[in-house]
C-alpha cells in the first residue's frame, strides 16, 4: 500500500513536478530506460505558483496542506486512500528533497515488474523503520542518503554506485539541454520508443513504418511553473526524423485575429517524402489525391509548401478556415488549385475559394481570401497568443481556451457532456506550442496560461 502510494506520487509528478537536482537519481542504476524525477523542494515562488493552479481546478484544495508542500503532494495523491499512512507522523519526519523511479524497458514499465524507487531521506533511520513497516516484502537499501525500493532482490548499493544513471553521458547530455529549473523530468534512453512501436505493430496489426522517423528517438522533458502559467520544454534527438530549418512565425501571426486556433510549420523534401510513404499506406488515400491531381511527393510539397499555416474559427454553426502555403513550385500549386477549385464549385456550403500571390497560396473556407491576405486583426498582436508563442520557431501551435468555450456550438457541446468537463477547461486560458532545431535536437516548449 505505502509503496503504490509513493509510486503515485512519481506517476503524478509526470503531470506537475519535477527535481532539477539528481540527489535521487545517483542511487538509481545507469542501464534505465526511462527515469523519471521529482522536486519536492522548488523555489517558494514555484510552489506559491503551482499551488495557485493547481487550486483553480475541482479537488484542488490543498488548504489541508498549509504551506508544507511536500504534504500537499502526498494529499492530492492519497486523499482517495482511507488507509494511507499518516503523512506527519511516519512520512514527514523523514522524506528528504527529491524521489526518482525508473524501469529497463517499456515491458516493465507496464507490468509493474522491477519497480524501482528512490527517495531522498534527512533521517535514514526514521526511514528504515517506515521501511520495515510498510515495505518489509521489498529489498530495500540506502545509497548515502537515498532510500532505494526496489522489487529486484539482485539490485544492491554496491551495483548502483559501479554505475549510476546520474553518470550516464547521454542522460547528463539529455537533462543539460532543458536548461533552467525545472518541477519535473521524464528522461527516456535510445530504445524505448523503438520498444514500444514494435508492440504497437504486433498488438494492432498497423503498419509503424510511417513513423520510423521516431523511432529511434531520446530525449529528456521538464516541467516549469511562473504565475498562471505551465511550462512543459523537451529536447529530443531523433535521427531519423526529417530536418527543417527557417521559421514559421511571420506566416502565423499573419493570420486573422479571430482564430480560436492557429498552426503553421516549416517543411523539407523529406517531410513529405515521409508522409506520401504514410498515405501509400491508408486504403484508397493515394487514389483520392490522384483524382485531385496530386500525384507524389512532389506534388504535395508544391501545394503545401516550404511554410504552411492554417486558422481556425466556428462562430456561427459554420467552419472558418484559412491556410497560407508559401510554395517554391508556385506554377504547379495554381494548377492543382484550379483542379480543387473547379471540384469544389459544386459543394453548396461552406463556401471555398483559392487564389494565389506570388508564391503565396491561399485557401479560404467559410471567408473571403481578403480575410487572409489582410486580416482586420492580426493573431500576432493577440496578448494571449504572444504569451505563450515566443520567438522564432519551425512549428506553431496555439489554442484560445477562453474563445473556443465562448463558441455556441462548444458551450452546447459542454453543457450536455459530463458535468466537470467545463469546471475543468474554464481555468485554462490558452495552450501554445513551439518547436525549433538546435543542433542535433529538437526543441519544443509547450505553455499553458491559465485564467
């Protein structure tokens, strides 16, 4: 019981917290594959920070908690357990700084086998005698002042000092490229992913060729807070991704102000020689775009474009819609306009209109190309939409929460969906997604405001 509560608490640190320092880690083993950290002393702004929104949302109450942030953590994850242990009586007294859990393969990460856990105590015998309470069928060892609990009775303190995950170079490489100070990380090693789309093709019978390009992909995620806003930053190295370079960011914030949602990349030969592989793959897909003219990967990349963006927007029952295609084939994306023009003069309703600028395509849905060439407003002088879309980037995504809930058609949709469902997404404010390539990584930081 104790031990599936504590493991809790790592599994809830995924979603918000997280140890910059690796005073846990050092007594877990170097051979992981995936290992996850937990802070259980951020900065007092931090925990002021998380504790505000986490309080925004049904069952945040933490006022139990006071201003011992440990014990709040320990509340959100026990509070649904009658018979957890005390937290100020046996836990407290000896729960150090940081905790740390991790597993050799995707396969003991679902089946719970080898569970490995490693908590930072300030008394090692305060936490020895919690051990041999509730935890007296595990094989339990202190590596300096770290509490290791593991169900693997070959593990001991000798072979985790011989080599500790906190001296492998790839994870150090890994957690150095998140930068800062973070409230939780999730590190997998070069594998794990390769691990788990192999049992995605055996247990569903789908064909992951289409996304070999993940494959063999590793990296680190960390988790930061500042006043109403989560911040989640990964660096991942994939080398079989496709490469892109230049930025997104004027095409996007270029696109109309309204926009409950907005999303813009830059693209590579290799990203459509990739995705054309993947449509060979789904039933009747690559006839469809021959009968649109489309006809390869070629093709693709002269309509879509070396800079793609799109907007979004459902004021009136009726999709608005918008893409911006910056093509260096604009000769051959006006001639499959004209073949998607002439077919969709037929559909009534919504309305559909192409035009073209120079090397600039456009695409309008429900507005008038005029309403993206020169928006009356303008999604990059939106105040939520520069907080949380920052800098130069390869790949934007934004979302306005509070205008898409304004929506008639999704404020129906909530109020006859299950009863929290609203309580749960009015405390968002907007959700923004930024990615660029910095050397051999992939950088993404993902934001969300809240209100």
């Amino acid at each position: 019981m104790a031990l599936a509560l504590i493991a809790g608490g790592v599994v809830f640190g995924l979603s918000f917290f997280r140890g910059s320092s690796v005073a846990a880690a050092k007594a877990l083993p170097g051979d992981l594959a995936l290992v996850v950290e937990v802070n259980l002393n951020p900065a007092v702004a931090d925990q002021l920070a998380l504790k505000a929104i986490v309080e925004k949302f049904p069952e945040g109450n933490l006022d139990e908690a006071g201003t011992d942030y440990k014990k709040a953590l320990y509340t959100l994850v026990a509070q649904s357990d009658p018979d957890a242990p005390d937290y100020d009586t046996e836990i407290g007294p000896w729960l150090g700084d940081s905790m740390a859990s991790g597993v050799h393969s995707l396969a003991e990460a679902e089946s719970g086998d080898r569970m490995l856990l490693a908590i930072e105590t300030k008394d090692e015998g305060k936490a020895e005698d919690f051990a041999k309470k509730h935890l007296s069928d595990m094989n339990v060892f202190f590596v300096e002042n770290v509490m290791v609990v593991a169900d693997d009775d070959a593990l001991s303190a000798d072979s985790v000092k011989s080599g500790s995950i906190a001296d492998n170079a790839t994870y150090q490489a890994d957690m150095a490229e998140l930068g800062g100070s973070s409230l939780a990380t999730v590190w997998f090693a070069p594998g794990l992913l390769t691990e788990a789309m192999a049992e995605a093709g055996a247990t569903s019978g789908v064909e992951t060729s289409q996304f070999d390009g993940l494959r063999d992909a590793y990296g680190a995620l960390g988790l930061q807070v500042a006043d109403d806003m989560l911040t989640l930053r990964t660096a991942i190295q994939a080398p079989s991704a496709p490469t892109t370079t230049g930025s997104v960011s004027d095409l996007v914030g270029g696109l109309p102000g309204d926009s409950v949602a907005v999303a813009g990349s830059v693209t590579s030969d290799d990203t459509f020689s990739q995705l054309w592989t993947m449509l060979e793959g789904q039933y009747g897909m690559v006839d469809s775009l021959t009968e649109l003219g489309i006809n390869g990967a070629d093709d693709l990349a002269a309509l879509v474009g070396t800079q793609a963006a799109f907007s979004f927007n459902y004021p009136d029952d009726q999709p608005v819609i918008g893409a911006v295609l910056r093509s260096d084939d604009p000769a051959k994306q006006k001639e499959i306009f004209d073949g998607l023009g002439d077919l969709f003069s037929q559909v009534p309703e919504p309305t559909i209109a192409f035009g073209q600028e120079g090397d600039t395509g456009y695409i309008a849905v429900g507005q008038e190309i005029a309403d993206l060439k020169a928006p009356a407003t303008k999604i990059g002088d939106v105040d939520s939409f520069k907080r949380v879309v920052e800098g130069e980037a390869g790949s934007i995504l934004f979302v306005n929460v509070n205008a898409a809930l304004a929506l008639p058609t999704v404020s129906s949709m909530l109020d006859g969906g299950a009863p929290d469902t609203r309580a749960w997404l009015e405390p968002v404010s907007s959700i923004g997604v930024v990615s660029t390539i910095k050397g051999d990584y992939a950088h993404a930081v993902v934001r969300v405001t809240f209100n």
